[in-house]
C-alpha cells in the first residue's frame, strides 16, 4: 500500500466529511468514559463540517490529504495567519485526522512533513497547532518532527 499525500480537493468533501465525524466522536466518547471533567464544555459541543467550512480548508491551499489505495484515510487542516504571536504568516494547524486503522504507521507524519515543505515553500516560519495536554499520542508526533510543545492555558469566549 502506497502513501500518497496530496492538497486538499473538492472531491474530498465527503471522505474529510465522515474522516471528522469519527475522529470526533471517538473523541466524545472518550471523554465521556474517562474523568476528564474538564472538558464537560466540550461534550456539549457539536462539531459539524459544513460545506462552508470544508471550502474554507480547501480554499486555503495549506490543507492535505493522505490516500491509500484510493481512499482518503487522514488529512491536516490548517490556515494561514498573518500575524501572529510576534511572528509574520504563521501555518495554523486546526485538525489533523487519520483513520483508526491507519494510525501509527506514519501517516500523520507524511502529513506534517508535506505541511512542513509547504511552509518553506512559501516562506512560512512558523507552524502553530493547539494540541490537547491529555493527547499522548499527538504531542509526541509533533515532538518527533521538532515541534516546541509546552503546556499552555487557552483562554476563550463565546459571544453567542
């Protein structure tokens, strides 16, 4: 089985689509039959892809999926920033998604590095992701590709 990873397409809204939908709520169900009290907030949250947000992604250009044998089986999405964080165009890594089955075996990593390339591609000097603190498996995939991961405190509002 091959790894191709590729930008982020129109045709992919379905695949991005249902590959969100089970990330998403296996970590809900997560979440729910662990002590994480939390995240209680989250649990109330959710999370949809609308057509209006996969375009945004894939309007970006910063956005990747990885197949296998045809079928879409993780993507990273992000966004470029202007400013952020005393730095100029700043890569915003918002999900990156691989399906179960496909975890650890470098798919994320394909992902990253293809993001990576992107970046000094277009002269981008920093990546940013917000990684939750109890996601073992995601802060030592970004510290396998050097990424600084610190414990930091988000602080959020919602106008609504």
């Amino acid at each position: 089985m091959r790894l191709i990873v590729r930008q982020l397409a129109k045709e992919d809204y379905r695949s991005y689509r249902k590959l969100f939908d089970e990330a998403y709520y296996e970590y809900l169900d997560d979440l729910k039959h662990s002590s994480l009290q939390k995240y209680r907030r989250e649990l109330q949250d959710k999370r949809r892809v609308t057509s209006s947000r996969f375009n945004f992604y894939l309007r970006t250009g910063s956005s990747f999926v990885a197949e296998k044998n045809g079928e879409v089986v993780a993507y990273v999405a992000t966004q470029t920033i202007p400013y952020m964080r005393g730095h100029d165009r700043v890569l915003w890594i918002e999900y990156i998604v691989t399906k179960k089955e496909y975890r650890r075996q470098g798919t994320a990593t394909a992902l990253l590095e293809k993001l990576v390339d992107f970046a000094k591609q277009h002269r981008i000097n920093s990546i940013y992701a917000t990684i939750n603190p109890d996601n073992a498996a995601s802060i030592g995939l970004h510290q396998k590709l050097g990424f600084d991961v610190k414990n930091l405190i988000t602080a959020s509002l919602q106008t609504k």
